[in-house]
C-alpha cells in the first residue's frame, strides 16, 4: 500500500470498508494508512523529496577520495581500536629451511584507537508559510544541504587528516620530519609543483624503510593538491616529454603517477598518496556502512514542534571514523604556501 498514490477519499473508503467486513488489517500498513490521511503527508513526501535530491546530487560530485581512502564499516558508535602491523620482512625461501614453514612471529602491533563522529544539521522550515512553490523550495533546499555535506567531508578528508598534519598511531604527526621522513617543506616556505621536486619527492618514498630495514615505498602515487597546482599537475600527468626541457628528454614522473585529484580544499599544497593497494594510508569506516548523507522527520509529537506549531524539523547527518594506517603512504610536496 503506497502513501504517494493514496488519496485521502481512497483512504476513508477502504477504512469504511474494513470496519463493514470485519477484516484485519497489520500495524505497520495502518500507520501508512493513517500518514496518507492526516497533515503528516506532506512532511512525509517532502522528506522523500529531499532525501532523493540529496543523495543524487552527492553521487554527482567527485568521488576521487575514493582514490586514497579504503572504506569499511562500523556498527558501532563508540570508539574503534585497530592493530597496526608496520611489517613481517620478507617470507622464508623453504628450499633453505627443509622444505618447512618456519614459525613467523609477528612484531608488536601497534594499537590505533579512533572515533566515530557525525556531521550534518537540523534544518527547520515554517511549513504554514509555504503556501506556493512548496516542491521547487524543497528542491533549492535539498542542493544547500548537498552541497554543505559534502563541503564538510570533503574537509575531513583533504583538510583535517591531510593539510592539518594530524597525530597518528604512533604518537607523531603524519609529516614529521625526524620520525616519518616523508616531508618535502618541513620549512613551510613553498615547495613549487614542478618536475624536479616531483622527483625529489619520490626519491623521499623510494628511501622509506621499516624496522627490518625493509624498503616498503609505493611503486606509485596519487598525486593530490589544490586548483592552484591544476595546471602543472596535469602536465606532470600527461606530458610524454619533460616539462620545461627543449630537448625533449622524456617525462619519467608520469609512469609513476596513477592520476591527479583536485580539491577546493586543498591551495599551494601537493601531496603524494600511496597506491591504497600496495600500502594503506587513510582508512574511513561509516557507520552501518551508509557512505550517503541520510535524512531523518523530526516526528510531530515531538516537545520541540508541540511548543512551535506549523514547524517541521528534519536531521542531516553523517557518521564517519577516519583513522591513518601507515605512516609509509603520504609523502608532503609542500605545504599551503605560495612558492616565492
């Protein structure tokens, strides 16, 4: 029994119906019934409106995150804890050992303990005031609060656990320049994006080892920044000759870079990214593994509308748990400075 093509004579026929017959009817098709014929109606087609709206215009925008983030999920709300094994070496050659497996025993593994957190709104509409133009209202609100979804992850993720430089597992920040290594502007002066620093900051990746002296960079990258990097990230990209050379030496940075992402989140500063494949970095789990904003009706018995009549409230949110898991796997060209 659908509420959307259920009109209110309808309704009350089939009730009138039932109660003749006698017949039965189950709970939940009676609470769709009873949506279909009271003021409930509309708040309830407008959260599907809304809902559908939002969720189609987050599928339109760039999912190149993706690229660099493995994704899981979490059924739980409070905080995760996860083991991180930096390295095993190398396995045994069994013609060297009888033809037995040896025993491994795994290194100490270092627990990264992160926490699930929300993001979103409520957002409250006089509904007594919408007296026209009630769906193409509803239509511009659903874009706002698309685009301030994403707008907030997508500075979660190129921002708060990237360009900030946060604390990861082992108690430093993700680019620091004693314990990581992997910091091209540890001087915060600007580190032009051009084809020599290219080189020197994979040259940083390719001197990566772990404690068994173990060389662990990634054969390849992706290559990160803002729109102010836009022009030589793609001839870094897609030039077969060597940028800014006349006699036409090939361009040997670009096998090495998987492709470049582009966000308004990030300005001067560039970063390599590790193939998530070869080495894990950033890793988000969402909760219920819901990856799209969801949106929730306040319900009408609720104390906030009993004291504001003629308001509908709805909920916009989010839940997500990001947490870095290696070291190894982001390497910092520069930071958000203008090179002089």
């Amino acid at each position: 029994m659908s509420t959307a093509v259920l009109s209110r004579r309808e309704a009350e026929h089939l009730l009138q119906v039932l109660a003749a017959s006698g017949a039965s009817i189950r709970l939940d098709k009676l609470d769709k019934l009873a949506a279909s014929i009271s003021p409930d109606m509309v708040p309830y087609g407008l959260t599907n409106l809304i809902t559908a709206k939002i969720q189609k215009i987050y599928a339109s925008y760039s999912d190149d995150w993706k690229k660099i983030v493995t994704r899981g999920r979490t059924d739980y709300m409070d905080t995760q804890t996860i083991e991180i094994v930096e390295s095993l070496g190398m396995a045994d050659e069994l013609k060297k050992s009888g033809g037995e497996f040896n025993i491994k025993h795994i290194p100490d593994a270092v627990p990264a303990s992160y926490a699930v957190y929300g993001l979103g709104n409520l957002f409250e509409v006089d509904m007594r005031t919408l007296r026209s133009d009630r769906l193409g209202f509803f239509d511009d609100l659903s874009t706002r609060i698309a685009n301030s979804m994403i707008s907030r992850f997508q500075n979660i993720v190129f921002v708060d656990y990237i360009q900030d430089d946060p604390t990861i597992y082992d108690g430093y920040t993700l680019f620091d320049e004693t314990y990581h290594l992997n910091d091209l502007d540890n001087a915060g002066s600007g580190v032009a994006l051009n084809y020599a620093n290219a080189v020197s900051a994979f040259a940083l990746g390719d001197a990566f080892a772990d404690a068994q002296g173990e060389k662990v960079g990634a054969d390849k990258y992706w290559l990160a920044t803002g729109y102010e990097n836009w022009e030589p990230s793609e001839q870094l990209l897609g030039d077969p000759d060597k940028p800014d050379t006349g006699n036409r030496n090939i361009n040997a940075v670009r096998r090495r870079i998987l492709g470049t992402i582009l966000s308004h989140k990030l300005g001067w500063d560039w970063y390599l990214i590790a193939d998530p494949r070869q080495m894990p970095g950033l890793h988000m789990d969402f909760f219920e593994g819901k990856e799209d904003p969801q949106i929730t009706m306040e319900k009408k018995d609720s104390s906030y509308q009993f004291v504001r009549p003629g308001y509908q409230r709805w909920r916009s949110d989010l839940w997500v748990a990001p947490v870095w898991k290696s070291k190894y796997s982001a390497i910092r060209g520069s930071q958000n400075v203008q090179p002089s």
